[in-house]
C-alpha cells in the first residue's frame, strides 16, 4: 500500500482534513458526510469511517470524473490513522468549514486549501490560557446556582473548577498519562471542597465537589455518543459511550477515595438557603458566554450562542413542572436544534457553533455523577434511579436534536 506522501494532491488533502475535523471534536456522522460530499466534488469517491480513537479511509477516482493530475491513480486506496479527539475549537472549525466550503465550489485550489490546512491548525488558540481558566471557573460557579447552593458554595466552586483548570494545564505541559488527569482532578477537587467545608466556613462539599468538576464530566459526550448510535454510527457511538462512562468511573474514583479517607473529616452541617431566583436567571445569561469560551467560540457568535442556549433552557425550566424532565429535555433540544439549523441556513455556518454549547447546560452528565454518588452510599434505588433518569434525558436529548434536523434541515453538514 502506498504512503500518503505519494499518493496524489487530491488524497492528501482529502487526508488531512479528514484529521483536522477529527481532532477538533466534529461528530462521526458530521465528519463522515461532510467529507464524502467534499471528495465527490473534486472527483474522488471517498469513504470515511472515524471512530474517536482511529480514521479509516478508502478513496479512489470517481467513475467519469478522473483527478486531474499527472499522477493517475486507478487503484483503490485504503489509509488507517491514529488520531486522538481534542476538545471541541468552534474557531477553527468555523474555519475549516469556510475551507472546504472554498474548495467544493471550486474556489480555492487543492494546493491552497492544504496550506491553509496547516495555517489554521498551528494557529494560536482563540483564547489565552488565563481567559479559558477564567472562563471555566465561572461556568462552574453558575453550575453551582443551578443546583441551588448558597453564595459560599458558588464562590468555593468557582475557586475549585479554576483549580482543577490549572490541574488540566499541569497535566498537558508535563505530558502525563492521559486517563491520569480525571482521577487526580477529582481527588484535588473533594479535598479542597472537604477542608474548605471543616476550616473556612461550612458548605456542602459534596455539591461544590459536583460543580467543581463540570468542566471534567463526560455528559456532552454521552449525549453525542448516543446521537451517533441513533443515525447507525454503530463503532463510533459504541467507542465513544464506553470513553464516556470510563472517563466519569475515572473522576468519580479520586472523590470517592477522598470520602472513604478524611470522611471523619466532614462536619456536620445544615445546608445553607440557595441563593435568590434572581441569582438564577442571571447565571442562566452568563453561563453561555463561559462555555463560548471554553469552546473556543469568538466574540461574534456569543449572541448567536447565548439566544439559543437561554431560549432551550427556559423552554425546558417552562415544561418540566407540567410534562416531565423527559419531555423538558426533548422540547429543550428542540429548540436547541432548530434555532442551531436556523442560524446555519442564514449566515451559512456549522450548526455546531451554537448546538454545542447550548446543549452543554442541558447534557444530564451531573445525574450519572450522582448516580456513582449513590451507589457508593450504598443507596441503591436512589443511584439506579439517577442512572436511569441520565439515559433517559439524554436519549431525549438526541430525540430533539434528530427531529429538530428534520423540521429545519441545516445548510451546512458540519
């Protein structure tokens, strides 16, 4: 079989930014479309198979429409690459897409567009280290109102997700293991939350231990795990579930040591009063903006994201008490979905840049937490019931979103 490098132009690019889309968090069925319909218009029949770990790809000349290079390849090529998912850059993928856009339209040559390729991936981060570690620590104090703690515990959850944020930045500069980074940032975030609580001032550790770790669980992944088993992306959705259960395992082990250690530790105390409804409703405004952030999304997509991130949440607040979460969770992705669609098909951009960070605050990553919690306490019908709640809002979850493609079909596959 041959090398990528001597294979022509065409495959290469085909190639590379098949990895691009992989590496920067571009869902299977996304990543599979979108780049069949690309090879088509440059006259290859291409076919991707992306796991979250590994890409598979097989490409040859199109039938009547032979690439136009010197070097003819008849044959098909078959290419594995091993390549790890990153965490979701919004930026670039606006930026790849605006790529690919260029080339299935014929306006940009294929030796540009693997230039620019390389450009875009070698480019700084949209936001600096400082910012994204701002950023997280904000969204997790905005968590920590929407479980209903206390002004105390919003603060010390603020200070622990920014913790384990510099724990996330330690573990990438000293390239240490890669499943280390979960179970080292549950461990620093109980212990914390735990002297805090028997030192400082009393607060319920357990829920800023939860908030603390938001940025951490796997809940974003669930949903899209199950969203890839239910278009038939089989090895994906399989691959991807299993990450995501072994990655929540992971972190809920390092809180789980800490409790059974210094759990003598722990005072006794009355949970303090949650903070005033207003506190809620302003956190809901401000929450989208930090996971912008942590999604890398500019400062000219926050409104976009904000709209829809609000209006799903509130449409979801509003249908609970009546219907149910179930129906809450779908009618949020919904709204979610569509309002996503809807941008796509105006400005011709991903729907990605607002689905993703609108559906973060509705993912049901928190139950599986409290799920583990349970079970670890030994109350079993309480940890079965929270597990069984987190799959059926994310099944929900992935029901919305799968009917909100259909009501408004978006312009852009990506």
């Amino acid at each position: 079989m041959r090398t990528p490098d001597q294979q022509s132009d065409h495959y290469a690019f085909l190639i590379e930014a098949a990895i691009m889309l992989h590496r920067y968090g571009t869902p299977s069925h996304r990543l599979e479309r979108v780049m069949g319909k690309v090879a088509q218009s440059i006259g290859v029949c291409g076919e991707f198979l992306y796991t979250p770990t590994a890409l598979v790809i097989s490409l040859q000349p199109a039938v009547g429409k032979p690439l136009p290079t010197n070097d003819q390849l008849d044959e098909e090529v078959t290419v594995i690459r091993r390549v790890h998912s990153g965490p979701i850059d919004v930026d670039k993928l606006i930026r790849f897409d605006q790529l690919l856009g260029k080339v299935e339209s014929g306006d940009a040559t294929i030796e540009f567009a693997r230039t620019e390729l390389v450009r875009i991936d070698e480019s700084r981060s949209l936001y600096g280290k400082p910012v994204y570690a701002a950023a997280c620590s904000v969204a997790c104090a905005t968590v920590a109102v929407f479980f209903g703690g206390s002004g105390w515990e919003v603060f010390v959850a603020g200070m622990v997700g920014l913790l384990v944020t510099l724990i996330e930045f330690l573990h990438q500069r000293w390239k240490l293991e890669v499943g280390l980074l979960e179970p080292l940032a549950g461990v620093v975030a109980a212990l914390t939350s735990l002297l805090i609580s028997r030192y400082w001032f009393p607060i319920d550790d357990r829920l800023v231990t939860l908030a603390g770790l938001i940025v951490l669980i796997p809940g974003l992944r669930l949903t899209v795990a199950l969203t890839e088993l239910a278009v038939g992306h089989l090895s994906a959705g399989v691959a991807r579930l299993a990450g995501a259960m072994v990655s929540l395992a992971t972190l809920f082990v390092g809180v789980a040591l800490v409790w059974r250690v210094a759990d003598s530790m722990r005072p006794a105390i009355a949970h303090a009063e949650p903070l005033d409804t207003i506190w809620r409703w302003g956190a809901l405004a401000i929450a989208p903006i930090a996971f912008s952030i942590v999604f890398r999304a500019g400062i000219k997509q926050w409104p976009i994201i904000a709209s829809v991130s609000i209006l799903g949440v509130i449409t979801s607040w509003s249908m609970e008490p009546r219907f149910g979460i179930e129906v809450a969770a779908f009618s949020g992705a919904l709204v979610v979905g569509c309002g996503s669609n809807l941008y796509a098909r105006l400005l011709d951009l991903p729907a990605l840049v607002p689905s993703t960070p609108g559906m973060l605050i509705l993912v049901p990553g928190s139950l599986g937490y409290r799920s583990l919690s349970a079970l670890l306490e030994q109350q079993v019908v309480e940890g079965v019931q929270y597990g069984f709640a987190m799959i059926l809002i994310a099944i929900s979850l992935v029901g919305g979103l799968l009917v909100s493609n259909t009501i408004i079909p978006p312009k852009r596959i990506l």
